[in-house]
C-alpha cells in the first residue's frame, strides 16, 4: 500500500520509549486526554484534547465501537501445600463441558495436571492439561458466578499503580461481557461526546469483539510475517453491517475506533456485485494486518499509543505508513505524552 517499505523486520517497529511515559492512571477525566491528529494526505500533524475531536467528523460519517465489556478474569487460589497460585482466566475451551477453560497460571512450572486448586471453599478447580505457557483449568462450579464473586480486573501488566478504578478501564458503552482486556480507544468517549456527534449527524455503530490476552504478546519471530494473533471471538450485529455498507456505497467515511473494531469490520470484508461490504455475524478471527495491507473498510482510525514491537503497532502502520507511525510516535515522546492502555490517543485521517 505504501511505497518504500520493503523491509519487514520487526526491529522495525521497535521504539525507544522512556518509562515513565507509560500511564499508571488514566487522565482525570475521559476526555482531558491528549489527541494527535494525523492527516495521511497532507502529512500534517495537529494536537489537541480528545474533548475536540467532533471538529473532525462530518455529517454523514460513521462511528463504529467495540461494545464489549471486560470481564473480572483474575483469580487467586491456593495449592494443597499452601503456595498461593494467580490465575487468569482467558477463554471457554469446550461447548460439551462449560466450565472447561484455558487460563494462564502462575507459577506454572510449579503446578502438576490433576492438581486441584483452591479458590475459596468449596470453589475449586483442577488442572486439566498443559499447554505452552498456558493450562486447561476444569472449574468447581459456573465460572461466570465464581469471576463475579472472586474475581478482580486483569489491569495490563505494565500497569503496576495498585489502586485503580475498575470502572475507567470499562468504556462507557461497555456491554457484552466477555473481553480480559479493553478496547482502549474508546475508554476517552464520554456519553457528552458521543450525544453531540450524533446531533451532528454521525452514525453510530457497535460491533463486539473480546479483546484476548494475546494483544500484549509481542511479536514473534524476525520478520513481522513470522507472527500469528490468538483468536477472539467476535460479533457484526445486522443494523451494523447495513450502516457500514451504506456508508460504502455513498462515499461516506467510517471511522473505527480501535484496532479490534479495525480488525473486525476488515476481517469480514468481501466484494459483493463489485462493492466493497462488510458481513453481519459472528465467529472467531485470528486477522492479523500488516504492511503492505489496503483497507477495504476502514477510512479513519482512532486509536491509543502501543507498544513497541507489538501487532498493534504493525496495524497501524499498516494503515497511515511506518514512517509516518514512526514520527508521530517520535513527536509523541517529545511532547511528553502518555503511552499504552490508560494513555492518550491519536486519530489518522
């Protein structure tokens, strides 16, 4: 998609980030993060507070967000011999055994298959099987009701400030329950915000996709083709897709918030009579986009500062051109602005 580019080492996409540009707390309120604007045309940068980003939007526009909610997926437990055990729970392995799920745990070396954990009597569970890095945990009983009652937020783990509002790393239209981890582009909506687009003629629109774990795995391999994306599920509800395509058909921008709302819309893309659409549904997607990728979908991103050396960072240089990515974030660093999930945001037109 964009010339120049022909290396695709992921040393590339490695950047130096000072430590304490890494935000332990989000800002004081949702919309008093920064905002950099990029221009992909003119090339030009702006800042701003995200509180101005309807400047940006135009009647006719469309907004889509990722309405899935995160999930209390950390648990402590106890070994039989009394060592404390953390575990995070990340998916449901199996349809014919519901409370079969694959977690991480820690320590991992120190626990055994068969061994039996201890989450608060009479609630246990028993390791079933594992995996690389990871194990399949058989619970006691229904592990919805067990992560209501026990469990705690699962905040990144380059966030280390103990205490924490749970609800600021919930997006305010948060509400399908399923993610370990936020869809961080939008934790800077307010409902204020998202009123006043909608009384300037924006449409907004939601998708659901449970953001996994896997989003803060870095990249795997030498060249960023040598790394593969865990799969989450993911659901295109029918009013979205025919907002979305007619949105398409009449020339009119959609902006996604998010690189899993990204993700999802681009995952579920195809060619219908030679127009470009987006497909309702549900499933699992593993997509991962990388350079030289075309969107098909996606016209506009807004999105959060990510790691170095992540699949998040590829996507969107995917998008607006590593170079470009690169001096943005160069810029950013300057300007002292906050990095990761509780950080401040940028907008690519």
């Amino acid at each position: 998609m964009f010339a120049g580019e022909p290396d695709l080492r992921s040393s590339l996409f490695n950047f130096a980030l000072p430590e304490e540009l890494i935000a332990q707390k989000p800002a004081k309120t949702r919309e008093a993060s920064a905002l950099l604007v990029f221009d992909r045309k003119s090339g030009k940068r702006r800042f701003e507070k995200f509180s101005a980003i309807g400047k940006y939007f135009k009647k006719g526009d469309v907004l889509v967000l990722n309405d899935t909610k995160v999930i209390p997926a950390r648990l402590r437990a106890n070994r039989k011999s009394g060592g404390k055990v953390e575990i995070f729970v990340l998916r449901q392995c199996g349809e014919h055994e519901q409370n079969l799920w694959e977690c991480l745990i820690k320590p991992l070396k120190k626990v055994k298959i068969g061994e039996t954990l201890i989450i608060k009597d009479p609630l246990q569970c028993e390791i079933a099987e594992k995996t690389e890095g990871r194990a399949i945990v058989r619970f006691s009983g229904e592990v919805k009701d067990i992560l209501a009652s026990h469990g705690k937020i699962p905040f990144p783990p380059y966030i280390h400030e103990a205490k924490q509002d749970p609800s600021r790393y919930q997006t305010v239209f948060a509400k399908n329950e399923g993610a370990v981890a936020a869809p961080t582009a939008g934790l800077h909506f307010t409902k204020k915000i998202l009123s006043a687009l909608q009384k300037k003629g924006v449409e907004i629109l939601f998708i659901t996709l449970h953001t996994g774990f896997g989003t803060f795995t870095p990249l795997r391999g030498n060249t960023i083709e040598e790394h593969r994306m865990d799969e989450e599920f993911f659901t295109i509800p029918e009013q979205t897709a025919r907002g979305v395509n007619r949105a398409i058909a009449e020339k009119r921008r959609v902006f996604a918030c998010g690189t899993t709302v990204a993700r999802t819309l681009e995952s579920n893309a195809r060619k219908k009579n030679g127009v470009m659409t987006a497909l309702h549904g549900s499933g699992l997607t593993s997509m991962y986009i990388r350079p030289p990728y075309k969107f098909k979908i996606v016209k506009a991103l807004i999105t959060n500062f990510h790691t170095p050396l992540s699949s998040l960072i590829v996507l969107v240089s995917a998008f607006a051109g590593r170079k470009n990515i690169m001096e943005c974030y160069a810029e950013a660093v300057k300007r002292r602005l906050r990095f990761f999930s509780f950080g401040d945001a940028m907008l690519i037109l």
